[in-house]
C-alpha cells in the first residue's frame, strides 16, 4: 500500500549532470526516468518541478554582469530545457508526459494552469512544470512548493545526493549526525538549509510536508512513497 497518492518531485539542475561537468546526462535521465515509471505504473500522480543551474543560473549571473531580472528570465529558460530532456526520456521509458511551463513558450510546452495540470495527472501523465513562478527572485524550490500547494500533493519529495537532512554538510563533516524527521519550527530555529526561506514557509503555512531523500539510488523512489523509512522528513 502506498503513502502518498499525489507527489510533487523536486529536482535539482545539477543532479541532470550527473559526472559531466555540465549539461544533461543521459545515463541520469534514464535512471531517474526508471524510477518514475516504476512509481506510476504503481498507481502515483506525479508532478515534476527541476532547477536550471547546470544550465544557467539567475542568481550567479548577477556576479557576472548580468542584471537579476535578465538573469532570472535566463534561468527561468534553463528550466525549460532540462523539463523537454526529462519529458523525452520518460516517453521513451514508456510513460505520457506533458510539459506545461509557467511563462508562455508554445509550442515548447502548454501554459500552465492548477487545474489544467490536475486533469493531466487524473490522466496519467507526468506534470513537467517548467519556468519556475514565472516571476524573477524566486528559486525553482519555491515554485516546487507552489506548485506542490496548488496541485494538493501529499508531498513534496526533495531529490538530492545525501540521503537527508544532517546537523553539519556530511560531505564535509564526518560526525554530521542525520535527522529522521523534523518539525517546521525546529528546522527553522536550527537554521538548516533545506530549502529557501519562501519555500519553506509556504510548505509549512500549507502544511505540504517535505521528504528530502537521495534520488541517485535506485529504488529510493518506491520506498519514498511507500513510507518506508527513508531520507528526512519536515513536517
């Protein structure tokens, strides 16, 4: 039996890397693809949102000479491309897909809509939800937990390297300690990096808990939304 019926599933632009350096790994999306299909062939709604930073990222630009609102739309176009990569892939693993894309990009993807992605789901397709909000000085975590509210998925489903949320980054600390499960407020008073501050209050004023959970391994997907106990969640 499965926990969660309806996930939104937050991918970062760097994890399409894989090993590449840049770009979209093939061997990544075939993997992840893999997983996604094992899920809804299982009978799970799934909603994507992915980031554009092995692409282009908004924020870095302005570093760069660029101004933050150009460098945003930049980003917000980076989004587009990764969400077409993974809406191939997951067709060629046997799956419907549909990219829907907050800012208007015909005939690259429809223009979203809440209720125009919910029909999708009820339909089978897999939501690919690119462009972030649409608006500039917002990350793509945010609009994974718009997104996320407005469809009314169960969860929202942080894909990552680790597998969680630690007191210290385990790949600096080797006596970082890892949390099973969080509340809101004390992940807020602890001060840890699990998603922006936007993000974050939106998922806890909408009660949308987070699952933060390694995505590179096989299977972590399935036991996500089974329940099994995996990764952190914030609650």
């Amino acid at each position: 039996m499965l926990k969660y019926q309806r996930i939104l599933l937050k991918l970062s632009g760097e994890s399409l890397m894989g090993n590449s350096g840049g770009g979209v790994s093939p061997e990544v999306l075939a993997a992840y693809s893999a997983d996604i299909s094992e899920i809804v062939k299982a009978g799970v709604q799934v909603a994507i949102v992915v980031g554009g930073g092995n692409i282009f990222r908004g924020l870095s630009g302005t570093g760069k000479g660029f101004d933050r609102v150009k460098g945003d739309s930049m980003g917000m176009l980076a989004t587009a491309i990764n969400s077409i990569a993974i809406q191939s892939a997951l067709e060629n693993a046997g799956l419907k897909a549909v990219v829907l894309t907050s800012i208007r990009m015909e005939p690259i993807g429809e223009y979203y809509s809440s209720a125009k992605a919910i029909k999708y789901l009820d339909e089978g397709y897999v939501a690919i939800i690119a462009g972030g909000t649409g608006n500039p000085f917002f990350t793509t975590d945010s609009a994974a937990a718009l997104r996320g509210v407005e469809l009314q998925a169960d969860i929202l489903l942080k894909g990552t390297r680790v597998d969680g949320v630690y007191t210290a980054d385990p790949e600096k600390d080797p006596n970082a300690v890892k949390y099973n499960r969080l509340g809101f407020d004390e992940a807020y008073t602890r001060g840890l990096k699990i998603m922006d501050l936007t993000a974050f209050a939106l998922c806890r004023e909408n009660s949308l808990p987070i699952l933060v959970f390694d995505m590179n391994k096989a299977g972590n997907l399935l036991k996500a939304v089974a329940g099994e106990p995996i990764g952190t969640v914030i609650e």
